[in-house]
C-alpha cells in the first residue's frame, strides 16, 4: 500500500488537496495536528491516506472503503487535539463537497439525535424489559399469596384470566370449579402462555353457558311469551321491542299481540297500550286470572302473543302468586314461555334471590337487561351456569326497537372479559 500524506490549515483543507491529487480513491488512516495555532503561526494538520489495490477490495469488503474518502473516518485517531465527532466530520465534508449553505444548527441537532437514537432506545428497551420483570415478579408474589384455594396449585400465567373473572363478578366457586376443569384438561403446552390461557379459558366459558337460540313458530304454531320480574327492570320496554322485532323487523312479518297483566298501575298499562297503538297491535288486558285465558284465546290469529306482567318486588309474594293463577287458569292449549327478566346491574346473591323468588313460575328462560349500565358480566354467567337455564335475550339500552340482542355465548364471554362494546352487537 503506498501511503500518502497532505497538509493543510484545516484537516477539511489537507482532505480536499488529497481529493486534488488522489481523487476519491483511498482509504483515510489517520489525520493528526502538526503543528497547533499560535502567534503568528496558522495551523497545520496532515491527513494520511493508503492507496493500494489489494487494500481497496479488503475494506472494501468491510465496508470501509465503500464511502468515498471525504465521508471516511479516520481508522487511527491519535492526534487528541482534532476532535472527531460526527457533526464535526460532518462539518467537514459539506465544506470539502463545497455545499454552498453552511449546516444548519437544525441538521446538526437532527444528526446528533440520529447517532443518539439507537442507544437511547437501547436504554429505553432495556428499561422497559426490567420494569416487565419486576412487574412479573410482584404479579406473582400477589398471585401466590391470593390464588385460590383450590387442591392444585394455580400456575401465574392464569392470573390474568382469574382476575378479570373475579372482577367480574362471577361466583368465586364457580370461578374456582372452571380454573380445577382447565387445569385437569388443558394440554400441558397451553398453560405456559398467558394469551394461550386466555383463549382456552374463553372457549371452556362459551361452552359452560346454556344459551336459547330464538326460534320462530313453525306454520299453524304460534309462540307465546310472557316476562315476569322485578319493576323497573326493563319488562314493558322489552315487550316492545320484542314486539317490534317480529311484526316489522323480520325478513317475515308475524302477527303480534299482547297481553297486560299490568292493571293495578294504570300508567303501566298506558305505557304498553302506547307502543300497541304506534305499532298497531291487539292488545288485551287481565284483571283477574280467569281472564288470561279469554285474552289469550281473543288473539289467537296472532303468530306471537307477548304477555307484560305487574311489576313486583321479589319479595312481592302476593304479586307473584296473582301470576301464578293466571298461569293456571291457563286452559288453553298454549304454552306459555316465561322469561324472568333481570338487570345485569344487580350482584349474583340478588339474582338469586330474585330467581327463587319467581321459580315457582317455571322459568323456561332468563333475560338479562340494562347491560350497557354495568361494567362486570360474570353475575350473568352464574345465575345461567347455576340454574342451567338458557338465556334468551340482552337488553343493552333503553331504544325501542334496536337495543335487544339475541344471546349467544360468544357475546356475553365477549362482556365478561373485554366489557361490553356496542359496536360488536
Ligand atoms: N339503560 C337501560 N335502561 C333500560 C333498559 N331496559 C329498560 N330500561 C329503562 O328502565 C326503565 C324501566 O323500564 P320498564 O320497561 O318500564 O320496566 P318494567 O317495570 O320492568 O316494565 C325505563 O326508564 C326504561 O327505559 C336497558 O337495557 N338499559
Ligand atoms: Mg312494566
């Protein structure tokens, strides 16, 4: 390699006498201050450059030597008095390459931020990484102190999924029968992932919950539904909604009629006559059980009969019983569905409550309304996966007719997990 050497007052100035002689062809060795600016003395820096062929396809292949010279930093930097960073190398080769605006303060910052970037991001990774570390760590000391009772020991990749299910209000045994089924069928291989976990866990629930898919009334059949339930939880404005979705909302449009029970509150049974009128449809009312039948036989041209019932507190006996006598007093050949209807937004101990309360009614299927004023689901599922009644519907607002859904199992894990989003009705 024949190494050649060239001053000049700067070390930019010996790079461009290089480039005068040597053109772009080289490799930079060194550049060293000769001789340092004093009185009466300029400057003097020398820059050594190799050129050799063989040289040229080593660095070359190390990527060394692709640059051309002027973008080169020096492989031995010995002299301490030239400073070798990148804005000043910088510096330097826009002033060889003659570019005519001098760096901008902006293009010095953006260089420096752009040779800072990776370290810092180094750092904010390795940050990061430990905080995850810790936080594992501490999930796990709660986890180890509060997993549940149960004669297996709970791996911590099932935190996750067992806080969101306690906090969801779900039956804790409950919660601790589905963790004991999982850990005795899940395959070994799932459980070492907290998303795989997850899935299995939301699968096992979606197959726990009885769920009556809706069904219309085959030809010459007819459906006959009746809502029974605490007031105030949403039964007239179900009905309505009910009521709307199969006389208008439906690719086929069935007769509806309806039935109130609803008489000793004259503004109840104007609530419901209200929605008869708009949506013209039969209405009936019954004061005294004998009459029920007599209702339901007067609308039997009709595909669906919806019934409202009294409003009545759970602990209403008196109210409950009057349905029950209307039910027996039942002597035509219709069977009637009944529904009890609850808010989402009571615990799981009330719903129970309220479902004794009415059970004498036979309950066929549970619907759950108010869903959008609550945040935990995991009541729903208990009072379904105990009493292994299927639910039928949701009420998810107060909208007649939009906010109903018909339930499926996928929609309420969906709530219990995530919460509830309007925009996956
Ligand atoms: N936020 C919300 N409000 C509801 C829902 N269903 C009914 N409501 C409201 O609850 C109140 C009582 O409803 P109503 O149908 O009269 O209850 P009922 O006494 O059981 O017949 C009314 O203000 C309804 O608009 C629901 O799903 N979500
Ligand atoms: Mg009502």
């Amino acid at each position: 390699m024949k190494v050649l050497t060239f001053t000049g007052k700067s070390p930019s100035e010996a790079l461009k006498n290089a480039r005068i002689e040597i053109g772009d062809e080289g490799m930079l060795i060194e550049t060293r201050e000769i001789q340092k600016k004093a009185l009466g003395k300029e400057p003097l820096y020398e820059i050594v450059v190799g050129v050799d062929e063989e040289d040229v396809k080593k660095h070359n292949a190390n990527n060394l030597y692709k640059k051309p010279l002027q973008n080169q930093k020096p492989i031995k930097q010995e002299s301490k008095d030239v400073l070798y960073n990148i804005s000043n190398a910088a510096a330097q080769i826009s002033e060889i390459a003659d570019v005519t605006s001098p760096m901008s303060e902006y293009s010095k910052v953006k260089t420096q931020v752009r040779q800072s970037e990776p370290k810092e991001l180094k750092e904010i990774k390795s940050q990061i990484s430990k905080l995850g570390d810790k936080v594992n760590l501490i999930q796990n000391m709660f986890w180890d102190e509060k997993s549940p009772e149960i004669e297996t020991q709970i791996p911590p990749e099932f935190a996750e999924i067992y806080r969101l299910a306690s906090q969801s209000g779900m039956d804790s045994e409950h919660l601790n029968d589905i963790m004991r089924m999982t850990l005795t069928h899940m395959p070994l291989q799932m459980r070492e992932n907290s998303t795989t976990v997850k899935r299995y866990f939301q699968t096992l629930l979606r197959k726990m919950i009885p769920i009556r898919l809706e069904s219309m009334p085959g030809i010459g059949a007819k459906k006959v539904i009746m809502l029974v339930g605490p007031t105030g939880v949403g039964k007239t404005t179900s009905i309505a909604k009910l009521a709307a979705r199969y006389s208008y909302l439906m690719e086929k449009k069935y007769k509806v009629g309806l039935v109130v029970l609803d008489t000793y509150r004259i503004g109840a049974v104007e609530q419901l006559m209200q929605y008869a009128r708009m949506m013209k449809l039969g209405i009936e009312t019954v004061v005294d059980p004998p009459e029920f039948a007599t209702a339901l036989d007067a609308l039997k041209y009709c595909d669906y009969i919806l019934i409202d019932t009294m409003g009545s507190s759970p602990y209403d006996k008196g109210k409950i019983e009057k349905i029950h006598e209307c039910l027996n007093a039942n002597d035509t050949e219709f069977n009637v569905d009944v529904v009890l209807t609850m808010p989402s937004s009571i615990k799981y101990d009330d719903m129970k409550i309220t479902y004794e309360n009415f059970s004498n009614l036979g309950i066929d299927t549970l619907m759950f309304t108010k869903l959008d004023e609550t945040k935990g689901y995991g009541n729903i599922f208990s009072l379904a996966y105990d009493t292994k009644k299927p639910i039928s519907y949701f009420s998810v607002g107060q909208e007649v007719p939009e906010d109903l859904v018909c339930a499926t199992s996928e929609f309420l894990i969906e709530c219990l997990l995530h919460g509830f989003n309007r925009s996956k009705i």
